[in-house]
C-alpha cells in the first residue's frame, strides 16, 4: 500500500475515461497541476472500486484534498471513498474534479469548467461549495445489505432521458 503525507493533495486519475483518452492526457494535466499546485501525489485506478479505495486511504493518511480526474463514475466512486457508513470519513478534506469523462453530467449542476486551466484555478483557490449526497442501502446478490453514495442522479439499469 503506498503511503501518503499529510496534508497533500492527491489526485486519483482514472486513465481509462473518455475511452482512454485521459490516460493519454494525464503527462499534460500532470505537469500542468505541478506548476499550479506545486506537488502531490496521483494514484491511477486500473479497476472498478480502486479510486473508493484510493480515496479512503488518502482521507484516513491525511489528505486535505482529493482530486478526481476522470468523469462522473470516476467521480461517484471518489464521492463514495469521502464517505464510511456513518458519514465523511475526513469532515474538513476537500473534493477537487478535473472533468474528463465523455459525459461529465455533475458539471452541469456544479460550475466546473472542462477547460483544464479554469478547473485548475478553482483547485489552487478553492471555494468551499457543499452539495447534497443522497444514500442507498440495498441488498447484494449474496443477501448482505449494502450502501452506496450519489453525488448527481442515482438510476437502475435505465436512466431517463433528457
């Protein structure tokens, strides 16, 4: 497991998003996020459930600031790492969102430009915006219940359409 310092900000960069272009991308957001943010420490998912458990650690090794790069799965499963079954894990720690997803529907509720240099600036000089997190706690194929945390729209298999 890697170890973290406190108080770094972390990005947790899924390289996989907008069909792998993010992966592409992430030398030019990287060294890009360094010049502005001075340094962190980034952590590339590779499978469904690794930016929850990424996130988790971050929050629990003292992270102010996880940011997510990525689109809003990538960004609902960061969402759920800032959250145990009691609540945020870290009150005060901070969510940063590089969009980088095909869709990217939460920054259409919440102004967050795609334009990699604007969301850069609200990373660097961060204004604090609390949004609402809706709860779900449903039953696994295996008959343990479970919970699962959503930032935007929560859907089941078919989602509406606009």
């Amino acid at each position: 497991m890697a170890k973290m310092s406190p108080g770094k900000i972390v990005f947790i960069v899924n390289p996989s998003a907008a069909m792998g272009s993010t992966g592409r991308e992430w030398p030019r957001i990287k060294a890009l996020a360094r010049d502005r943010l001075g340094p962190f420490q980034a952590f590339l998912t590779n499978c469904p459930g690794d930016a929850i458990r990424l996130t988790r650690l971050a929050l629990l090794e003292g992270a102010e600031m996880v940011v997510c790069v990525g689109g809003d799965g990538t960004l609902n499963e960061v969402v759920n790492g800032f959250m145990g079954e009691d609540g945020p894990i870290q009150p005060e720690a901070m969510l940063g969102f590089i969009p980088r997803g095909t869709g990217c529907d939460f920054i259409k509720t919440v102004p967050i430009p795609r334009e990699l240099n604007k969301a850069l600036d609200l990373i660097k000089d961060p204004h604090a915006r609390p949004i609402d997190l809706g709860r779900l706690k449903y039953r696994e194929h295996n008959g343990y219940f479970s919970y699962r945390y959503f930032h935007n729209v929560v859907s089941f298999g078919l989602g509406g359409v606009k």
